[in-house]
C-alpha cells in the first residue's frame, strides 16, 4: 500500500523534475525503487499522471512523466489535506509543550549568545 505521504511526494517531485527516473525518485523520497515504480504505475492507471518517452534514443527507460489535470487537481487536494494534518499536530505539540512548561513552572528561551535558558 502507498500512502498519501507517498503519492504526494511523487507528484510534487515529477511536477519539478518530469524528467525524473523511478530511480530518481526513489532516491529522493527515501523508499525503495519498487515501490517508487509501483506508485508511478498506480498514479498512470489513475489517470493522473501520463509517461512519455521523451529521447529519440534507444535507451527506452527514459520517460517523461506529466501530470494530467486530474493529476495536478489530486495534488492539489493531497497537499490541502496534509497541510490541515500538519497544522493540527503542530498545534496539538504546541499545545502539549505549552501544558509542560507550565507543569514544571518553567519557561524555555534563547539568550543572546545563543544558550537555552529556563526562567522560574
């Protein structure tokens, strides 16, 4: 299974670089090369991305993935939706280091020079 982390990371990587090889794109999203191919063969049977050979070459792994317009729509609404996550966890931590600051009657800062600091 791939997950929407996965999806959205091809997507924004082949709307940058189309040029891309699954190799590529593995490599810079940190999961293995099968799974890298996987998603991009889910992502053209979706409809949402379409692979082109773009050398006139016989080197016939040399693709270029465009995003279709479903494409660019679903990462679109794939970045809306991790955007929303992102920022209900980040407000959720805030709130939590907020609650231990002051369970431990502290209050966390930077000095000038730079050192952490803890005021009671």
């Amino acid at each position: 299974m791939v997950t929407d982390s996965t999806v959205l990371g091809v997507l924004r990587l082949l709307s940058q670089r189309p040029h891309a090889s699954q190799r590529d794109m593995a490599s810079s999203l940190g999961v293995s090369l099968g799974k890298a191919n996987y998603c991009v063969r889910a992502l053209i049977a979706k409809g949402f991305v379409k692979a082109e050979n773009y050398r006139k070459s016989r080197n016939r792994l040399a693709y270029l993935y465009l995003l279709t317009p479903e494409g660019i729509a679903a990462k679109a609404d794939l970045t809306r939706r991790f955007l929303v996550r992102k920022v209900a966890e980040y407000e959720a931590l805030r709130r939590e280091i907020e609650g231990l600051e002051r369970e431990s009657g502290l209050v966390a800062g930077v000095e000038r020079g730079g050192r952490e600091t803890a005021v009671r």
